[in-house]
C-alpha cells in the first residue's frame, strides 16, 4: 500500500510540484494506462486520455460523476459491493469489468485499483489504471460458448494427436462408449475395437485420411460393458501452417437403434411381400402384378381370389395415403377386412361400405384410405368395380386404345355414412386393364403408357422397370387381361 501521502498527492497534479520525475511519471502512465481517479466517495476527479478515447465521454462528462456512469449492468451488485468493501480496508483489488460506452457498446478492462492512504491509515482517494481487455475477453467468451456447445452437442467428439493418443472427448463420447473421461484420455481408440473389420478396412481409413485428410463411414465398436454398437463416423486431419498433421478430429453417432429399426422395416417389407398373391395364368385369364414400395414398407396393397368353376376374378387394390409402419399396419388391417368381407357373390358397393364402417377404428386422424373393388366374370365377359378414392384405371382394347375408365367414390376411413357405386362394363377378349395406384397413375396423368394390346407381358415388364426408378411414391399395379374362354392364348 501506499502511505506517503505528500508524494501520491502530487499524482493528483495539482501542480504543487513542478518536478520533471513526477511528470515524466504522469506522461509514462497516461501513454501506457486508462487511468482515472476518484475520492473517497467514488466521485471522479481525474480520468486521462484513453479514458475518454475508450469510453467515448469528455473529462468534462466525467469528473464530478461516479463510474455508474459507464455501468453495463453486466455484473451483480455483490461484485462492486465486495470490490469496495476491499479498497475501503486499503487493499488493492484487481479483477476484470466489463463497461459500456457512450454509443452503447460493450468493452471490457482489466483494472488495478489502489487505494491512496492517509496518515489515518484510511483511503481518501483511490486512483485505477486499466488496460482494454475486449478482443481477449470476447475470445474467451467465444472459447467458453464453443467448449459449452462441444461438451453438449449430440454427437461425440474426440481429438487425438498424430499418434492417436486420445486428447479430448465430450460427454457425448463418453455416454456412447460407455468410458469416462479419465478412462479415455492417454489411451488409443484401439480399445474400442469390435474385432469385426479386418485390417484392410483400417488401412483404407488410415489411407484416407492421410490423402484426402478425411473419412466417412459406418464402423462397428465395443462397448465398455461389451456390447456391439454400430456407428457413423467422420474422421478428419487438422494440420497446421506447415502442413503437418497435429491433430486428428472424429465426430460419432450411435446408429445402433437405427440400424435395427432399419433391419425391422426390411423385414416388415419382406414379410408384405409374402402376402402378395401369385401371377395366374390359365386358359380364361392372365393376371400379374407390381409391387414397388418407396422405402422398403408400402402403404399400398393388393389381393385377388380366381374361382376357376364360376369362371370369376375378385380383388381389390389399395394405397393408404402415407408411408412406413404406420402405413403398414393399417394396410394389414384392410387387409383382414377385405379377406372377410370380399367374395364372388357379395355387392361390391357392399363391401366398400362394410370395410369403411368397420376401419373408422383404426385410422389416426388425417389419415384414411383409398381402394378399388373389381369382379372379372368371364363367362359373362363383364367387369365390375366399384371405387373409393381410387377412381380410375387404364383399359387397353383391342385395337390398341387406352381408355381412362373413371367412377367417382369417397375415401375409406373419413365418414361413416357415405354411398359408394358399382358399374359394369362389357368386355371383349383379350382386352386388358391395368388398376395402379398414384404412383403411377401421377405419372400418367401427363403421358399414357405407350402400351401394346398384343404383349400384355411386356407391359407389365415396362410397369415393373418404371417402379424400379426411384419414385416419391408406393406404385402398384394389377394388369388382368381375359383370354378367349376355353382357349389358350398363345
């Protein structure tokens, strides 16, 4: 502390002395300080060029005011609080305070405060200096947000050195290996090694990384209570200003339970596909069919029963507006519905209003169904359908037109009481129809099929190519072409 008042008095220069030490000593503080000083109340009486310069206001504004003038209102009052109840005793505090300036802006200082002492042993003016601290203090503040957001962001992190000594993990890591921190630092990822990728998988990782300076892929881990876990890594090279790699860099995601979700909905897939019925091809009629879901489960699906003594094809097609398992299990449920509703002798128009009724249960809301209802009689050579959404279909003549045969019909699974219609139309032998879903009808609302009345095979090949080319929808398709009855067609 200082004590000699007679000598501190004289930095107040109140030019009682005019000794070129003492303002030599003035000159080389205001070059190299912010310097203000106070009395013993906080009042201003003294603040220095870079005060102003920093703060933006005159000495004039300055002195005869307290430091609230400059108070950001970023620290507690405690902070000033303890700072003065430390200057009071006459000791010297030092710490860091963010300020505003006059236009508004934030600047922070790093400020020494000595308190200047009386023969009383009490402080009766205090004189800080300080330095401008803003850039420092934003990147530490900017490090801090950085190092927050990296100890709490989903994904895990580690950093190693070239040698793959482990540096630095975040919580995220350490929850998906399973190790603590402490457990990993100085270690080599090494010890979550699977077994499960032989060492050519590993050179071209490493390969990668040294010639490309990154790696992406899937890659399989042990747990530290020896579980498998599968996840997605980046790995990259951080090198410095000469080109040398100081640094290696992987961000990770557990996709464990994705990767079994996945395997779940292939097999879902596999399984729809088990339900499906077999082609029919005999003496009367000729039936295929395409099936191309847009993301291995489909919403749409499709059933016909041939009853060879009645000369008879019932089926029906649906597409449950949505993808994925909820489509899925809804599409079952239709499913079990058509199966026990639908037979050669029932109303079509019966059936659609049996199945809507009995479905209202089993939709979520805003979602619902569309469907089409078809009786093939070939001794009658008539066809007979009846439409729920899906309200059109293609029927290819003989002589090569395709005609958009259309009938009106509301949705299943919206309304209750809804009326549903049944039409008939007379067919001729070898004249084909060709019921698809919106996905592919969508397409065919611009151009129609470029279809051939002699090559139904080849049709439906060139429908089954078309579903094979990446669509935004389920697209199916049931193609039945009647033969002459009682003749093969060759």
């Amino acid at each position: 502390m200082y004590e000699n008042r007679n000598n501190l008095s004289d930095l107040t220069f109140n030019n009682r002395e005019s000794s070129k030490v003492l303002w030599d000593m003035k000159y080389a503080l205001d070059a190299s300080a912010i310097v203000a000083i106070t009395d013993r109340k906080g009042i201003i009486t003294y603040v220095n060029e870079k005060f102003c310069i920093l703060s933006q206001y005159t000495s004039d504004e300055l002195i005869g005011r307290t430091h609230a003038v400059v108070n950001s209102g970023y620290h507690p009052r405690t902070f000033f609080s303890d700072m003065w109840r430390s200057i009071s005793k006459g000791e010297i505090w030092e710490g860091d305070i963010q300020n505003k300036a006059k236009d508004g802006s934030l600047y922070w200082v790093s400020t020494v405060i000595v308190p200047l002492l009386g023969e009383d042993k009490i402080p009766y003016q205090y004189i800080s200096f300080r330095r401008d601290i803003t850039e420092k203090k934003n990147l530490e503040i900017t490090l801090q947000l950085a190092y927050k957001v990296y100890q709490n962001m989903d994904q895990g992190i580690i950093i190693t050195d070239p040698t793959g000594t482990i540096l630095n993990v975040n919580k995220a890591y350490c929850t998906i290996t399973g190790y603590s921190p402490k457990e990993l630092l100085g270690q080599n990822p090494k010890i979550l090694k699977s077994d499960l990728h032989d060492q050519s998988f590993y050179y071209e990782v490493w390969k990668n990384l040294k010639e490309k300076g990154r790696w992406t892929g899937e890659i399989w881990n042990r747990h530290k209570n020896g579980h498998l876990y599968l996840q997605k890594l980046s790995l990259t090279a951080i090198r410095d200003e000469r080109d040398h790699i100081i640094h290696y860099l992987g961000v990770s995601t557990d996709i464990s339970e994705k990767e079994k979700l996945r395997k779940d909905i292939i097999a879902t897939g596999k399984l729809q596909r088990t339900l499906l019925p077999p082609p029919i091809d005999n003496q009367w009629i000729l039936v295929d069919s395409v099936y191309a879901p847009a993301n291995y489960v489909s919403g749409d699906f499709y059933d016909y029963y041939w009853d060879e003594e009645q000369g008879v094809l019932s089926g029906y097609l649906m597409d449950i507006m949505g993808h994925g398992l909820t489509a899925a299990l809804q599409n079952s449920v239709l499913r079990v519905l058509f199966r026990q509703t639908l037979n050669h002798t029932k109303n079509l128009v019966e059936v659609l209003s049996v199945i809507n009724k009995d479905s209202m249960n089993y939709f979520l809301e805003g979602t619902f169904a569309a469907a089409l209802t078809f009786r093939l009689d070939v001794k009658r050579r008539t066809f007979t359908f009846a439409c729920a959404g899906l309200n059109k279909f293609l029927r290819l003549n003989t002589k090569g037109e395709i005609i958009v045969e259309k009938q009106g019909g509301p949705y299943l699974g919206i309304l209750e009481d809804v009326i549903f219609e049944e039409r008939t139309i007379v067919i001729n032998p070898g004249e084909a129809f060709y019921l698809l879903t919106d996905g592919f009808m969508d397409l065919f609302e611009i151009d129609l099929p470029s279809f051939s009345s002699e090559v139904f095979k080849e049709n439906m090949e060139m429908l089954r190519n078309i579903g094979t080319q990446g669509l935004n929808d389920d697209a199916t398709a049931i193609g039945i072409m009647s033969y002459p009855y009682g003749e093969m067609m060759t």
